[in-house]
C-alpha cells in the first residue's frame, strides 16, 4: 500500500471521513419510529422497488397463456433493464436468464423468439458471471440454433 500514492491517499480521506463523521462522546442519533412510518410513502416514492417491476415482467413473459404481444414487450422491456449491468448482473438470480431460455425453446412465434435472444445477448455483455451461467445453461446450441 505504501507505494501507490493513490492508495495512501485514498486511505487518508477514509480515515478523515471516520473521524469527521464521529463526534468524540456523541450518542447515536435515534430515529423515531412513527416518523418512519408517516414518511414511508416517501421513502417508497424515492426508492422504488425496482425488482419488484423485474420480477412481473418476468412472469409475464413465462406465462404461455398470455398474449403474445404483451410477452414480447415484456422481454422488451427486461432487456431495457439488461442494458444497465447493475439490473444485469443479478438476472440469474432472479430468474430472468431462465425464462428467457424457457421462452425461446417453448414457444414457435419468432418474435418471442428474437426478443429471448436479444435479452441474453444483452444481459451477458460485459459480465463474465453472466456469460458462464449461460454457458451452463446450454445457451450456446440455442444461439446456434437461433442463427441458421
């Protein structure tokens, strides 16, 4: 550590930040609970619950009794999510890779079909993770499949 300057001096401001952010015999501040709970409408309006729209679409897009057009849009729409590698990274855990997977090899309309492999392809660019966990997943015969 001591011979890059970038680290020294990255460590001198988290210990500056400690200290500034610690006042010598100062109790923790309490917040109180019902206040909490009269601003939750807030708090749930600032941060929204951003998996919780990932997963209904994810549903949507599995579900075969659906129209088709509103599971192609809901691969659409799960892509558009893919783009941002913080969404990405977690779409195996969250069951995203599998449903596409699941879409592309059930289903005969070519549209379900193009959206599936376009949101694979989009939620492993760029994160090694992602690309493995297709890889196991037997994604490659599918792209394969897809291209001929």
């Amino acid at each position: 550590m001591d011979g890059d300057p970038r680290l020294k001096s990255l460590n001198e401001v988290l210990k500056w930040s400690v200290k500034e952010s610690t006042k010598d015999g100062a109790e923790p501040r309490k917040v109180d609970p019902k206040v909490v709970e009269e601003n939750k409408h807030l708090l749930d309006e600032l941060f929204r619950d951003e998996y919780g729209g990932i997963e209904a679409l994810r549903k949507l897009a599995a579900d075969e009794s659906a129209d088709v057009g509103d599971r192609a849009e809901a691969l659409e729409a799960l892509e558009e999510y893919a783009q941002d590698l913080n969404f990405a990274v977690n779409f195996g855990k969250v069951g995203v890779l599998k449903t596409a997977l699941d879409v592309f090899r059930g289903s005969e309309d070519s549209r379900l079909r193009a959206n599936s492999v376009w949101l694979l392809g989009t939620s492993m660019q760029d994160i090694q993770s992602i690309k493995d966990e297709l890889v196991e997943m037997g994604v490659i015969p599918m792209l394969k499949e897809a291209l001929e």
